[in-house]
C-alpha cells in the first residue's frame, strides 16, 4: 500500500496481517505495469548492472601503424593451427555498432560520434569475424574478434573461464601481429 491510500482509510480501520498481500500479490501494482525482464533472470539489466565481460584490447606499440587486415589473417595463420573466417560475420558485427552509436547520437544534442560512424561506414565491407586456436573443437581455449581496418583488436570472452584460459593464445596473437596487450 502506498502512503496516499492509507491517508484515504478511516481512522477506525485496521489492516491485519491476513489482509497484506503476499506473493505475486504483492508484486502487483495498480498502476502502470512493469516493464522488462525480472533482475534474477540477469536480462534486461541496466548496463552499468549487467556482469563485466571481460575484453582486451591489442594495439600497435609506439609509433607502429595499425596493420591491414589481410596482413594480421596471414601473421596469425602462421601461428595457429586453425583459423576461421567469415566476412559476412565481420560486416554484420560493425552494422551492429553502428546501429548502436546512431541511436546514442539520435538523442544528444553534440554530433561527436559522426566521424567513428563514417569510420565504420567505410570500414564495414571489410570487417573480417576471426576464430582462431589450437583445437577447433575446444569450447574455452579459442580466440575470437572482428577485424576492423584502422581499429585496435577487441577479444571478447563468453565467461572469465574463457578469458582464463586463451589468455597464452592472446600472448601468441599478439606477439604474432606485433602488437601490445592493452
């Protein structure tokens, strides 16, 4: 019960125990619905809530350009036993952050993003998704990121189990592209 409808009852009313809601009852409003996903289900978290995916971030060292895409493919299929590509993969993932930085920008005032939208605009068709490893069949020890021209390499994990155990394969992709774990 709200304060305002416990003002409206008269003085000579009591609420007993056997009168609060309990259960979904109480979970019930009288006024407009919830929206989203309950919290426990760990959907429709607000970002700063959500659980931290750990990345990491490969760079060039001081003073080294950022290297063509075709140029990393090649470096690490050299270290790796397998490497597997898919460009269509690679163009949906940057459609996809562009999406996401236009309805950012689509409510603010300051056009800040509108050169890393060009950015991505151009860089799209070339984007590459990259899975490389060892085993091809091991479920945590892969590595897996879209390769943008003119962008540092992201890594993402599905868990920090992940993380933990493709870290030496980070190690190698990095030393293999002469870049520097950020």
């Amino acid at each position: 019960m709200c304060s305002s409808e416990v003002n409206e009852l008269p003085e000579s009313v009591e609420i007993s125990a056997g009168d609060r809601r309990r259960g979904a009852e109480r979970r019930s409003h009288d006024s407009a619905p919830i929206q989203g996903i309950e919290r426990r289900t760990g959907q429709g978290r607000r970002p700063h809530e959500a659980p931290a995916r750990p990345k990491n971030l490969l760079e060039p060292r001081d003073g080294n350009p950022v290297l063509l895409v075709p140029v990393v493919l090649s470096r690490i299929q050299r270290e790796f036993a397998y490497v597997e590509t898919d460009e269509e993969l690679g163009r949906l993932h940057v459609g996809q952050m562009i999406e996401e930085i236009a309805s950012q920008v689509e409510g603010s005032r300051v056009n800040s993003e509108s050169g890393r939208l060009r950015h991505l605009g151009q860089a799209q068709t070339h984007a590459v998704y990259v899975r490389c490893g060892d085993n091809p069949t091991s479920e945590t020890v892969y590595l897996s990121t879209v390769l943008i021209p003119g962008d540092p390499i992201k890594s993402n994990y599905e868990s920090g189990r992940h993380a933990e155990d493709s870290r030496h394969l980070l190690q190698r992709f990095a030393r293999a592209i002469g870049y520097k774990i950020a």
